[in-house]
C-alpha cells in the first residue's frame, strides 16, 4: 500500500514538471516566433522559415527513431532490474546516434549552396542553411539524453533544463538584434541556438553521468539488434512523416514562389496557429489516462475530451477567422497585413490539430501506433499533393492567391487526417460522440460569430485595443451563454470547471 502511495506521488510530480516543462516551450516557441516575425520582417522571416524548416526536415531524416528507442529499451531493460542490459542498448545507441548527429550536420553543410541557389534561388539562404547545420548537431543530441530523464523519473530537470534554453535563445535574440551590428542577422540567430542548446547539453550529460554511472560502463551484452532497427524503422517513418506534414507546405512555397517574404507572411500565420493549438492541447495528461482506462470506461473518458477540446477549440478558431486582421496587425505588426487572409484560412486547423492529437495520443496510449502513423503517411502525400497543385495554380493569379491556396491545402489535409483517424477510432475501440456533442458547441459558436460579425458592420468603424478586448470578452459570454442555454454544458461540467479553478487557487 506504502508503495503504491509513493509511485501516486512520484507519477503526479512528474506529470506537473512535465506539464511545466511542455508549457514553457510553447509559450516561449510563441513569443520568439513574434519577436522574429517584428525584427526580421516578411523577408527576412521567410529566409529564416526556410532554413528551419528545411534543417527539421534533415534532423527528422537522421534521427531514425533513435531519441524515442533509447527510452524504450533503456527503460524496459531497468523494469526487469537488467543494468546490464541498459548499458547495452544505451551505448549501442549512442555510439549511432552521435554518428548520425555529426552527419545531420555536415549534409546540411554540404547541401547548403545548392539548396539555397538551384533549388530555392535564394542566396540569403546560403549562410542560414550553414549556420543551421551547426545548430542541428547539439539541437539533435539534447533529446537523446533528456529522455533518461524521463527513464528514470526525474523530470524536475527537464523542466527547469527548458526554462533555461528557452530564456538563454530569448535572451540571445534580443542581444542580436539590440547589440550586435550586423546586416545578415539570420545565421546569428542559428548560431546562438546552437550554442544555448551545447550550454544546457553539457549540464545534461554530466547529471546523466553522475546519476547513472552505469549507463556509460564497458560492457557486452547480446541483443536482438534486428528486433531494435525493426521498431525504429517504424519510428523513423512515423517521425519523418511528421515532419514532413508540419513544414512541407513552408519549403513548397519557398520552391514555388520567388518572392520570399511570402513565405515569411504564411509561416507567420501558421506558426501562431500551430503555438495556439498547442497550448489548448492536454495530450500528456490524456497519455496515462488512457493508457489505465479499462475498456468499459474509455468511452466516457474519451467523450469528455473531445467534449471539451471542441467547447474550447471552435470558439477560438470562429474568433480568429472574424478579428484576423486585427489579430495580425496587433502581434506582427501592419508588414504582415497580407497574412491575415492566411491566418483566417488556417484557422480552422485549430479544431482539426486538437481533436486529432486526442486520436493518436489514445492510439499510442493503447500500444497501436500503427494505425495513425499509416493515416499520417498517406495524408502527408495528399498534402504534399494539394499544395503543390492550389500554389501551382493560383499564383497565376497573385502571390497571395498561392498562400492562401497552400493554407486550404493545409487545411484540407488536417480534416482528412482527423476525419481518417476518427473513424479507425471507431473500428478499432467502437466509440461514437453523440451529434448533439458535435453540433451545439458550432452552433453557439455560429451565434458568437454571427452577433459580432453585425457588432462590427454596423457599429465599429475603426477596431483598436480596447474595443478588442470588449468583444472578445463580450464573444465569450454570448457563447458560453449559447451553449448553457442549448445544454451544451451540464451543471457537473461546471462543478468541474469551478473545483478545477480553486484547485488551481489553491496550488
């Protein structure tokens, strides 16, 4: 019983670092994606996108699975109290992992110059592309051994690891831009990413040395290394397909579009998109959750995510679309007007990319990865498909026109990925959301939307600060009022909202 009362406490402290640790990278991912956007302008921004977005890509080529692998394996070896074992999984893997790290690096280089002037016919590319492949190498390490700390339960690192990385890149940008007197700031900007992430690595692997000696021992130990480069093929595949979902549509238009500053209008808008998504997302709570919910129950557990994921997610979406003019000029400044069509496009995805992380974190909660890994390849190449065929065609009509035209692609290919994914749920565990669950959260969204959009038509003449924060505030009561009214909510969804809240006091 003792023990159990321990393992409780011990789970629940990890999940509130790993809570903090995941928070503090997404806000943080959100403020320097603005301060960026503000100092580099649409230009400047779209060389910076490019070369970040083409260095995941070859990160996600490299990495082979390996990150997450070391975590299986090093952790299922200590569970059956075989150090041994660990040893031999970690070092075998290491070995690998920096081999392929110091290759991730100098490909980049290598392919630097043709990247930068035969593909994209940008040679401001060239110098971002260089610096980031020094990046790359400590951005790639970091989280082979941030996962031992997870394998060995001590997440309180990790958390106060990612405050440090996050403040010292914040710190790093501002003295790039305040102190440093260079015209081509993009490379200094990868070159001191770089360099916050070998700061934080250093602690890393020393902690990882002192505490777990053994893990760097000498050693032999068999195992099945046909078995280990099986499950990471399957994640190196899962893991590029990401990827390439995240940020293919960022190098298609780099390709496509010979004005670069285009790209920096889409990635802006996309990539407060993406930070607003994941700050709305709770999957590492859902993780365990549904990991111990027995069958009987996940029905009910799963509802009442996808619940209030939608309550939360189609307001804020329906908002953006309304005030994305606004909400653009405010964060970016009037250089990004044009992105506000694009921000208004994109929204969307808001509702697609919550629901969808609740999909795939039950599939891989119920070991059955398989299922949404395949749904995500084949989605990556209709993405892949539609961008290249909305910018194709519509950049006969304007530059903005092809944007938008890769943003409806985008969006398309996130509805068809949900969509795929909801109804595999169906099959695989038989659950099924009552319609009225679906439908009152739009409808009193639709109201929302409806009486706001006639607030502005015919009242409000000139939107500013102010008036702003009225109507989101106003927004929000007729929504929430809609939705009371239509039983969208019932009165044990507001004892909950209303214990969680001084819970949270409390705390």
């Amino acid at each position: 019983m003792e023990d159990n009362k321990k393992l409780a406490k011990s789970l629940v402290r990890s999940s509130v670092y790993d809570f903090l640790n995941i928070t503090v990278n997404r806000v943080a991912s959100l403020i320097l994606v603005i301060i960026l956007a503000r100092m580099l302008l649409p230009e400047g921004f779209g060389i910076y996108s490019l070369a970040m977005s083409i260095a995941m890509i070859f990160v996600s080529i490299f990495d082979l699975g390996m990150t997450q692998s070391v975590s299986r394996y090093v952790a299922y070896e200590i569970g059956k109290k075989n150090k041994k074992g660990a040893t031999a999984y970690f070092n075998y893997l290491l070995k690998r992992k920096i081999f392929l790290v110091l290759l991730t690096g100098l490909a980049l280089a290598a392919l630097s110059y043709p990247l930068a002037f035969l593909v994209f016919k940008q040679p401001a590319l060239f110098g971002a592309l260089l610096a980031a492949s020094a990046y790359v190498i400590f951005y790639s390490i970091n989280p082979f051994f941030s996962e031992m700390f997870y394998v060995f339960k001590n997440v309180k690192i990790l958390a106060i690891k990612e405050f440090v990385l996050q403040s010292l890149k914040l710190i790093f940008v501002l003295i790039i831009f305040f102190v440093i007197n260079s015209v081509n700031k993009t490379p200094l900007i990868f070159l001191f990413y770089g360099l916050a992430n070998l700061i934080v690595f250093i602690p890393l692997v020393y902690l990882t040395k002192k505490n777990q000696k053994f893990l760097f021992e000498k050693g032999k130990v068999d195992f099945d290394k046909i078995k280990l480069w099986k499950y990471m093929g399957y994640l190196a595949i899962g893991g590029f397909s990401f990827i390439i979902f995240g940020y293919i549509d960022v190098v298609m238009i780099g390709i496509l579009i010979p004005d670069v500053a285009y790209v920096g209008f889409y990635r802006a808008s996309l990539g407060l998109i993406y930070s607003i998504a994941a700050l709305l997302s709770f999957t590492h709570v859902l993780f365990p959750t549904f990991a111990q919910t027995k069958k009987e129950q996940l029905k009910k557990v799963f509802n009442k995510a996808f619940k209030y994921s939608l309550i939360i997610s189609v307001p804020i979406a329906l908002g953006l679309i309304l005030f994305s003019n606004y909400v653009i000029k405010v964060i970016f400044g009037n250089a990004y007007l044009e992105s506000s069509y694009v921000l208004a496009a994109l929204s969307i995805i808001i509702v697609f990319s919550v629901n969808s992380a609740i999909l795939s974190t039950l599939f891989s909660a119920k070991e059955k990865p398989a299922f949404f890994v395949r749904i995500l390849i084949l989605t990556s190449i209709i993405n892949i498909i539609l961008n290249y065929v909305f910018i194709s065609i519509l950049i006969n009509i304007s530059y903005l026109s092809a944007i938008v035209g890769a943003a409806i692609a985008t969006v398309i290919s996130r509805g068809i990925y949900f969509s795929a994914l909801w109804i595999k749920s169906k099959k695989v565990f038989g659950l099924s959301i009552p319609k009225s669950e679906i439908i009152k959260p739009i409808f009193a969204g639709i109201i929302m939307f409806g009486v706001l959009f006639l607030i502005n038509f015919y009242f409000v003449s000139d939107m500013n600060l102010i008036i702003g924060i009225v109507e989101v505030i106003f927004g929000a009561l007729i929504y929430f009022v809609t939705l009371i009214l239509i039983k969208g909510v019932s009165k044990w969804d507001l004892e909950l909202l209303k214990n969680s809240v001084r819970g949270m006091i409390k705390n």
